[in-house]
C-alpha cells in the first residue's frame, strides 16, 4: 500500500488547527453534519510563505470574503481572528516555506439545504511544506491539455467563488492525468478559454499578452492580478480578452499563473509544443519575482 | 441561539455509523483530509424505511454505484458490507420510519486534486426520524420558484451522479426560501426544464404527462423511474422529453416526485396557481401507494 504509506508521511509533515486548537493530524477532524462534508458548502484560501511570511495575505484575505459574498455564506469569525490563526498554526509548523491552506464552512446544521440554519463556521487550516517547485518547470514548463470537461459556468456556480465545490477540477485533471499529462485547462461553453484546475491562463502573440476576462468564468487569481498590474504599470501590451483553444494553440508563448507556482510556463498543450524563446515569460517572472521579494521583506504576516 | 438549540435536537435523535462503528453525534467525526470534506469527493444516496424495510433500496445501491462510475471513483466496500451497515444503523436507531443517508467518500489523501492518489474510502451512515409529511402537502402542495440559478450542466459535473459538490442546489433553495417558496426548481442553458433541488418534475397538459429526459441533466429519480414504469404499464400517455418554463406554466397539473415525498403535488410555481383537480396526480399516487405498500411487505431490506 505505497499510497497509504505516502499519506501517512505526508500527514506527518503537516500542522493543523481546527477551530483555533492545533490538532495532531490524526485528530484533525470535522462533524459529518458540517456543510462543507456534506455538500461542499464551503470557501478556502490557498496562499504560501516565504522567510515565514504569508505572500499577499491581504489579498487572499479580500479574496476569501468575496466567495463567501458570492455564495451568501456569513463569515462569523473577524478577519484579525483569521490572522491570528493563520500565523499561529504557521509558527507551530516552523516552517518557513510553506503551503497554507484556509477553509470556513458554512458550519454544521441540521441535513437540510438551506444554507439559513447556518449559525457558525468552522475554521480549518492546514500548513505543510512548500519546497519551491523543480527548476525544470521554470526553464522548460508544464504539459497540459485542454480538458473534455467544461468548466463550471458562472450561472451554475460561479468560478470566482473559491469553493468546496470541486469536483468539476477533479474530473478535468483526473482524465489529464490518464493521458500523460501534467494537468488540464478548462474553457466555457463557447470553446473560450476560461483557467486551468487551479491556476489561469497567459499566451502571447506577435508581442501581445492576452488572458481571459473575468466573463469567461474563472477565478481571480491573485498572482494573475499582480501580473495584470506588472503589464499595465510597465506598459506592455496586454488584452484581457476571451481567446478560443484554437488561439491559445497558435500562440508564441504560453504560461500559467497561481499563488504557489508564481509564473510558470507551459511548453505544452495538447499535441502542440511551444519551443519559442520565453522572451515575455522571463520578463514578467523577474519583475513578479521582485513583487515577492519585496513581500517577503514587508514582514506584515511574519511569524518570525 | 434557537439555530443551534434545534440543531443539537436533530442531533440528539441521529443514529451515525463511521466506517462500521456506531458512533455518537458529537464523536461522529471525519478527517480534515477526506476528499469529501475537501473536494466535495463523495457520492450519496438517501432512501427512507417504513416499517423497518429500506424502500427499493437495490436500486439506491444500484445508482450508487452508478455514481461511483460517472465520477470514475473505486468503491473499495462490497454491496453486503453496505447493506450491512445499513441495516446495523437502522436497526441501532430503533426507527421504524426513519431516513437513510448513505455517503461514500474518495477518503483520506495527501491534499492532491488528482484522484488517483486514493487507495480507501470512507463509508458515513447517517440515520433520522423521518415522520409522514403533512397532510396538506399532499392535499394542497407546495410553492416552486424558477430559479435563476442554472443547473450544472452535464459537461461540467453530470447531475446524474449524485455528489457532495451541492452548492448549485444550496444556492438554488436559498433564493427560492427567501423569496418565500418552498423550494426550486432548475432550468438548463436552453431554459429547459431539469429538475428540483431534491427532486423530479412532472407535468400533466390536455392528458399527457410529462418528464424531462435525462439528456437536460438531472438525477434519474428512483421515484421518477417508477413512475415512467406505472406509467407504461397502465398505458398512462407519457412523453419524456424537455419542455420550457413556459410550458410548465401552462400545465394542468404539475407534480414531483422524491424518495422520501413519493408523489407530492406542485401548487404555485412563481405566481401561477395550480387549482384544477389533480386527477392524474392522484391516480399515480395511489398506484405509487401500491409499490410501496409491497416494498413493506417484501421485508428484503428490513431490520425487524
């Protein structure tokens, strides 16, 4: 049971914290009557630390209340609490680059629907190690593959809430990952392209940066937006606009952007390989790379 | 705090089974890294029993496992150890009438969205009373609202595999309960319409009754399924086949059917009433009665 044995040391590296107590990973649990179990009927943040400092918490922090306003759910908890919270469980891990995972739930409730018996959260975090991704996926980049699944559409269930609804990601890298690939990117019902299972979408052509509106259906990124903010402060040529598969696969460059991975480029979608030159890419990762480490020395959520 | 004072009632009368263990509802507890609490990874199923037999229950482990196959997960469980367990459950609760929620999780794994990662599942029975509904809901019936929440469509996340990930529904009802209906009703991209948010539509015109197909993305209800059946078999006019908003608004009758209400009547749906008689509705109720009253003397799945 290798599969066993690799959760169980993975276990092992993680700090919990369950409604404010930190909780050896094996008593980290949650009521089966909590909304997020049985419905999904919940929000998370992922944002990681560097030097022991939460990159972008403020924006990650902005970000987790408006899922919660898109989906209606009351935060009971204070935004210091949280904070609190998170620097609490990232001391206990003593780690220093680590991945923070933060979900509240609508809470426990009677088994009923309606999410207005709601009368509490639960708040979960969960730290473990980041160690920075291998250099190869800087210098040469992922494999993906534009997946069969559709992405949710936002009068469905909007994408820009950050939810425990995740199955549709699941499915869509589960089959990317059948056929070889790294993992998948999703578009809308108009063959658009919208964001890959956790990460958005950038290509470049004949010097223009293109990624998908909000509209299309997908999430804000917060690296997506400090990249929006990189391109418009230093005017390169940006379009937020839709773009077709077909597009994207006729593009000179394309990367991906997330919280974790920062700006990492793809080498690969579907059978089309991009060999270019990254001449943007590298552009955009050293002026983002200096946002980080302007972060890091910002020392606002530092533990240390 | 009356939310949490009716919740801990609720509690107090739920007979839960973790993984084969009866368990208290304050212990009833799943791990942080359950799929189904992350991911919304789970399929259920919810039957009910009268005089301690499971009502069809074959086929709510039929569609189970249906589930399992739409969402490509492995079910570790023998069907036995299922029925098993949900028997035991019963059978703890002492109820007679009682509701019966399965879940089966893609259980613990490292935080990885890939699915393959699982090697075990997790297996909650949740049981509670689950008294006759009033009286008047089967004279009278209830008020359905329209909602503007779309149904997820099938190339996103089937709704035919019956999932944790239920926020579409949970959004769907709370815009239908503060606008004081009862409950609502979906629609697909091309305003067809698909489903409740527990349950399938009916609707009778000029003496045919119809059923939306599956291809407009719901849940094969087990009710629903009987009810085609009774319908072919007494050489009722049935058409399963889409219709529009509109066209349910036009109807003569219109119904639903669940598990748990069987055959229950639609008396508003948005501001158009439905006061005719409810001549067809109520013939296929008694002819439902009849199935039910032989599940109850079948004894296949019953504790007593």
């Amino acid at each position: 049971m290798d599969k066993m044995k690799r959760f169980q040391e993975f276990k092992d590296k993680t700090t919990i914290n369950v409604n404010g107590e930190i909780t050896p990973a094996e008593d980290a649990k949650i009521s089966v009557f909590d909304r997020g179990f049985l419905y999904g009927d919940s929000i998370y943040e992922v944002t990681y630390s560097d030097h022991g400092q939460l990159i972008f918490f403020n924006e990650h922090l902005d970000r987790l209340y408006n899922s919660a306003n898109l989906l209606n759910m009351t935060i009971f908890l204070e935004r210091e609490e949280i904070i609190k919270e998170a620097l609490k469980t990232l001391k206990q891990s003593k780690l220093e680059r680590a991945y923070v995972r933060i979900i509240i739930t609508r809470g426990e409730t009677e088994i009923n629907l309606d999410p207005s018996t709601s009368f509490k959260n639960n708040l979960i975090i969960i730290v473990k190690p980041q160690p920075p991704y291998p250099q190869d996926n800087y210098t040469k980049g992922l494999k993906l593959m534009i997946s069969s699944v559709l992405r949710n559409d936002r009068k469905s269930i909007n994408p820009n809430a950050k939810s425990g609804n995740y199955l549709n990601n699941v499915m869509a890298i589960s089959e990317a990952k059948k056929l070889g690939f790294d993992d998948a990117i999703m578009v809308n019902h108009q063959d658009k392209i919208t964001e890959g299972t956790t990460f958005n979408i950038w290509m470049v052509k004949d010097g223009i940066i293109k990624t998908p509106p909000e509209t299309s259906g997908l999430l804000k990124g917060i690296t997506r937006q400090k990249v929006i903010k990189i391109c418009r402060e230093q005017n390169f040529n940006l379009e937020v606009s839709d773009f077709s598969s077909q597009m994207l696969l006729e593009a000179d460059e394309v990367f991906m952007t997330s919280s974790t991975k920062g700006i990492m480029p793809i080498y690969q979608v579907n059978d089309k390989i991009f060999n270019n030159e990254k001449i943007i890419t590298n552009k955009l990762s050293a002026l983002y790379d200096e946002l980080i480490q302007e972060q890091i020395r910002n020392k606002e959520f530092s533990y240390l």
